[in-house]
C-alpha cells in the first residue's frame, strides 16, 4: 500500500468499540477515503452508507482467483486487493489517507494478512476500550435486545431497557475479548512506535474533538470539524441498565478476569 504519496491505514477493533462511529466520521472527511470491513465473510450483505463502494469486498475478489493461488500465494493476492484502495484514489487529488477497517477475527482468519500489512501499511490504529467487561456487557445485551448505543440521528428513545444478563455469556464474551485484544496489541507493539496509535472509545465518547486531533496529527491529514449521521442514543453506562451488572462483576473478578485492565 505504500505506493504514492497517500498514508494508509488500517483500524485494528472489535465489535462495541465505537468502530461505526468513528469510520463514518473519517469517511466524512475531506481529505480521508474510509472504506468498510473489507475482509468480512459476507460479501453480498450491502455496504453501509459510511463507507466507500468502488472496491468489492475481499471474498468476492477471491471467486476470481484461482485455487494455486489461494493455497500458495496468498500475498500476492493481498498485494493486488490492496492495490486497488491506492489506485482509486490516487486521481482524488485532495485524499491524503485512505484505509479501512479489520475486525480481530477477520486478522485471525486471513493467514498472512498481518505480515503482509505490517511491511505495507503506513499507520496501525488500535480502537478499543478500556473497560473490557462493559464492552462484553455491551456485546450480549445488543445480542439479546437488538439495540445498539450508536444509530441515526432521528431516534426519540430516551433510555434503555432495563434487564439481566447471562453471567456466563458474558464471561464468555470477555474471555473471548481479552485474549484478542492482548494478541492484537502485542503484534502492533512490534511496530516502530511512529507507526501506531491507541484509541480509546472512552476518550471518543468523552472528548471526542481532543481526541480527533490527536487521530489527524496520527493520520497527517488536517483538523477538520467532525461530521456524522450517528450519535450516542443514550448516554447510560452498563451498570444503570443491566440489573444484575454487580453480579456479573464480582463472578469476573473472583475469576481474575479483571486483573488485565
């Protein structure tokens, strides 16, 4: 990806850190083209209307190659998908970054694709919480209620519907969320320390301009007022909708799940 005058980058995150926020944002900047999850197992499911669309996704690039390559030559075909981002950006004189989103999971099922990133990409951004188990808490209670923190401007809701969890989906969750978050960092922490960044939701959903600033500076690109069709719907922390939160936090601490943040 390093082949003119474009810094490229790539959103290291996971589900509940406020991914979609912050790309819809990046996309509205002037001088930034943000692209999706590239790399997400579901190629035919529409594209989200915060991301750009003139390159398909990396599965339905792979129906055209052939079968040699998959087994053996899986760098070539990241190199020629990648290219593809530059490419279509090079004629938008004005762009000055151009990257995308990968989730840990599609990192973990893409062999090769950190090596091939971490020689060929210019900037690593790690997007994650500090608070690991209100982000498990997240995750579960999105699974099991359909509602997000995030979505369009018009909603009217003004609270959260109150309830339990299962404990164990939970810590499962957490678990989970911990060992990939740890194995993420510890890769980016063998950057040269230029080249990456953390960036915390926390820090998005508290000081969201400081923290862009540092994100542009991060990016070389100029400040920019910050634009998007998404907002906090509500503005509750875990702990005041989910009825058995203390529960859940005592079982993860006695299981030492907390000790990590």
């Amino acid at each position: 990806m390093k082949e003119s005058r474009l810094r490229s980058y790539v959103i290291f995150t996971t589900q509940r850190t406020g991914s979609t926020w912050l790309c819809d944002i990046l996309y509205n900047h002037r001088n930034i083209k943000s692209y999706t999850e590239l790399f997400r197992i579901n190629p035919d499911v529409d594209y989200p209307r915060f991301a750009h669309t003139d390159v398909v996704l990396y599965e339905r690039f792979l129906k055209s190659a052939s079968l040699l390559d998959k087994l053996f030559f899986k760098e070539y075909l990241y190199r020629e998908y990648l290219k593809k981002l530059t490419s279509k950006t090079e004629t938008a004189h004005h762009c000055l970054s151009v990257g995308f989103k990968l989730m840990y999971s599609q990192e973990q099922r893409n062999k090769g694709l950190w090596k091939y990133l971490a020689t060929n990409t210019d900037k690593f951004i790690h997007l994650k919480r500090r608070n690991l188990l209100d982000r498990a808490i997240s995750k579960v209670y999105m699974e099991s209620t359909g509602i997000a923190h995030a979505n369009e401007s018009d909603s009217d809701k003004e609270s959260k519907p109150k309830g339990s969890l299962n404990v164990k989906k939970v810590l499962d969750e957490l678990k989970k969320d911990t060992l990939e978050s740890k194995a993420i960092a510890a890769k980016i922490a063998t950057l040269p320390r230029d080249k990456f960044i953390t960036i915390y939701y926390e820090d998005l959903n508290e000081n969201l301009e400081a923290t862009l600033k540092k994100l542009y500076i991060f990016l070389e690109v100029p400040f920019q007022v910050h634009s998007s069709s998404f907002r906090k719907l509500i503005n509750e922390t875990p702990r005041e909708y989910v009825l058995n939160y203390d529960v859940i936090e005592s079982t993860a601490a006695n299981a030492g799940l907390l000790d990590c943040f």
